[in-house]
C-alpha cells in the first residue's frame, strides 16, 4: 500500500467525564505512533459542553485533509467523531 493511502492525521476524542490521560486513550495513541509515526495525533481535552466540545474539534480538523483523516472516539467522544465525520 502507498504510503498516500495512510492517514495523515487522527484525532481520539474521548468520553464524557474522562480525559486524554485515560488509559484507553494513551493506549490507542501508543498505538498509532507505533504503527503511523508520521500521523499528527491529536487527543484534546474536551470541554464538558457540547457545542464548546464541537467548535474545539472543528478548530481542530478545520485545515486537515479529509480524505487522509481519522477520528475516532469512546462514549460521547465516538458521538463526536460521528457527527464530525458526517
């Protein structure tokens, strides 16, 4: 596979009432510097309201090729990565 077919970027977006110090969270950062050294990895601390949360990620992904892009997330964070990803 062409190195153009990894992602470029991958943004985690974790649970209500968690953080990016999580153990899930670390665990898949590990993981993708491991196996995707040259991704810019991004796992914020989201704010606790929800359009505060969004306006974060959208400042976040605003500049990020979509086609060479990955977010992901647990809990309410994989509601967010839905709606971003829609």
């Amino acid at each position: 596979m062409e190195v153009s077919h990894f992602p470029s970027h991958v943004l985690y977006l974790h649970g209500f009432r968690s953080s990016p110090r999580s153990a899930k969270a670390q665990l898949v950062g590990q993981w993708v510097q491991q196996h995707y050294p040259h991704c810019a990895w991004q796992c914020p601390q989201l704010p606790p309201s929800p359009a505060e949360a969004m306006a974060l990620i959208h400042r976040l992904v605003a500049t990020w090729p979509a086609a060479h892009s990955v977010v992901i997330g647990s809990s309410l964070g994989g509601f967010y990565a839905a709606a971003v990803a829609a």
